[in-house]
C-alpha cells in the first residue's frame, strides 16, 4: 500500500475514486501488523507505538485520500510545517473580521431587559439616542464591566453570555 497507489493505473476520475474505494476497504480489513506495514510503506519508517490501530488507520486513509484527491494548500502546508518546527508560537486563533450590515440590528436580553443596538453605515453604532464607535463600549456602558462587544452581543464565542 503506497501513498501513490490510488494514483496509479491510467483512468480517469472515476477509475481513481473505484480505486480509492478499494484501497480504503482493504484497510479498514487491515489487522494491527497490516497497519504498521501499511505506515512503513507509506512514511519510511515504523508506525508511532502510541498511536491506536484506530487513528493509525485513519492517518493511513487520509494519506491515501490526499494522494487521489489533493491533499491541503500549499501555505497551509507551510504554516503546519512552521507550526511542527516551534517557528509559528500563535496560541490563539486571531479574530475573523466582523462585517455587520449597516441597518441590522443588534438585540441582546439582559438583567431583564432587551438592548437594541442599530448598525450604522459609516461603521458605528446607534444605542440609547446616541452614536458609539464600539460594540464593546455599549456593551460597558450596559454591564458596568469590561466586555468584548462582540461576544456580548452574540457575534464571537466568548464567556461575555453570562447571568446578570
């Protein structure tokens, strides 16, 4: 069982997928020193000692998934590699820009009440008759507690949801 040989024999996609199938049932039938032969094949070297029939089973149907249908994008293969090298230390995701629609509105219940909060057009907020740059500085004038505004408002994950 080589990395390639899903690959081999001609066909077009439909032969490739067929034998993709194939190659993937006589895994899953593969007993532990079928495996670690499989991984040898595959990586060069001997299958983890750790690692569970069960997950070596899957790295080994990943391994031949990608061989027949494209494995990652390249940068995303580079950021791994940097990552697996100590190179890349972000412990946190970073944020995904928020883009809210002017004109939605924003609705959050708290300490027995409903916030509505209006999006403006230029990218600022409307609460309470008055004009906010921030979500997170409505969200501290309702609380009386620093807060993500975004979290608090139900846009980002975050521990902003909690009881008043």
């Amino acid at each position: 069982m080589r990395r390639d040989a899903v690959m081999s024999g001609g066909g077009g996609t439909t032969r490739r997928l067929q034998t993709l199938e194939a190659e993937l049932a006589r895994l899953e039938a593969l007993g532990k020193a079928g495996l670690q032969e499989a991984w040898a094949t595959v990586h060069g070297g001997p299958a983890p000692t750790a690692l569970p029939d069960r997950l070596l089973r899957l790295a080994l149907a990943h391994d031949l998934q990608a061989g027949a249908l494209g494995g990652l994008a390249p940068a995303l293969e580079r950021r791994l590699a940097r990552i697996a090298d100590g190179a890349d230390r972000s412990d946190t995701a970073r944020p995904v820009p928020i883009k809210i629609k002017p004109g939605a509105t924003l609705l959050r219940d708290w300490a027995g009440r409903t916030w509505r909060v209006e999006v403006i057009a230029d990218g600022s907020f409307e609460w309470d008759r008055r004009r906010w740059r921030s979500l997170s500085a409505i969200a501290r004038e309702i609380t009386g507690t620093s807060r993500n505004g975004p979290a608090f408002f139900g846009l980002r994950g975050g521990a902003s949801h909690g009881a008043a």
